[in-house]
C-alpha cells in the first residue's frame, strides 16, 4: 500500500461508544489476524497523521511517499508487537514512522530536494492541525476542506496524499508536466492550509 495521507474520513464511523483509540485497537487486532479489510482501515485513519511526522523529518513529499510505503509493511508484519499497556496505537505507529524516517535519512542525508520546500512546509502544518485535535474531528474539518477544492485539484490531493501517487504518475493522469503537478499541489495545500486555520 502506498501513502498517502489519509485525508477523508473513513465511511464506517465507530458508534457513539467507541473512542477513536478503541476503534484503532480493534482495527489493529484484525490486522495481526490477517485482516487486509481491517488494514485499509487502520491506513486510512492514520495515514495522514504518520505522513506528516515522516514529511517533517524528510522535507520531501517523493521522499515520505517512498517511506510511508516501508511503514504500514512494518505495521502489517508487527502487529503483534503492539502492547495497549504501553502506550496508544497511534503513538505505536508514529513511533515506528519517525525511527524509519530517522533512518532513512541517515543512509541517505542528501536525498532531499529543495524543489518542494513549499509544498512540504504547507503539509507539514496541517499535520500539526491533526495533532492538535481529535483525530476524528480533524478528519472531518480536512474533508470538509478538501470539498471547497476545485475538482481537479482536489482529485490530485487525494491520489497523492492518500493513494501514494508520484508525482510522475499524477502528471501523466492529468495529462500535464511535472512541473505543473507540483504548482497545482502547492497551491491546493496552500489553500487546505489556510481553510485548517479558520
């Protein structure tokens, strides 16, 4: 599975009486067992969250695209290390996004590129919108912002931050250079950023 940031809220909302930490520690308890439902899921809740932390270590949008990838493998495979009495599932799984990023970023220190310095900037602050709010809230205020996005734009955000897609990938769906992918994303997370804020 590829990244990206989960930006919309997940369409099978938990009742009223599951807390977003229950229903994380459910989700991850069908994983150990095998679960690829219960898995996209838990990727779709999250994913946004462990970008961010991934973006803000590696400055480079391709760059977490690439990691994030090697992250939910890791969660797919330790599920079953996960222990609820030391700590959340959230808190788990940033824990094993920032060290892979750390990682990362060591055996290749001169991997970042400058060309994104905006587009990663901007989505680093909105990751920070959701550490500072419930989980579930800021899921529903990001879509609600992401439905004030032209279609297009909002179509490229989503294939990006949540399916993982390249840039190269994206310009060739769009039918449009790289160049302008990357304008498009900037501008498109630079309004996200400003409709967060409000």
């Amino acid at each position: 599975m590829t990244h990206v940031q989960r930006l919309e809220t997940d369409t099978s909302a938990p009742s009223d009486a599951q807390s977003p930490q229950d229903r994380l520690v459910m989700l991850l308890a069908r994983v150990e067992k095998g679960d690829r439902e219960a898995f996209a899921e838990l990727y779709q809740a999250t994913s946004a969250k462990l970008f961010g932390t991934v973006l803000r270590i590696l400055k480079d949008t391709t760059w977490a695209d690439d990691v994030i990838q090697d992250v939910y493998v890791t969660i797919w495979q330790k599920a079953d290390r996960f222990d609820q009495q030391r700590g959340s599932v959230i808190g788990w799984m940033a824990t094993i996004a920032r060290n892979a990023a750390i990682d990362d970023l060591r055996r290749a220190p001169r991997h970042q590129s400058e060309d994104d310095s905006h587009l990663e900037n901007a989505a680093a602050t909105q990751a920070s919108a959701f550490e500072q709010r419930d989980q579930d809230e800021s899921s529903d205020r990001l879509s609600q912002c992401l439905e004030e996005l032209e279609e297009t734009r909002s179509q490229m955000v989503r294939l990006a931050y949540l399916d993982g897609w390249s840039r190269a990938d994206l310009a060739t769906h769009f039918g449009q250079p790289v160049n302008t992918v990357k304008t498009w994303l900037h501008r498109a997370l630079k309004q996200l950023k400003g409709c967060l804020s409000t």
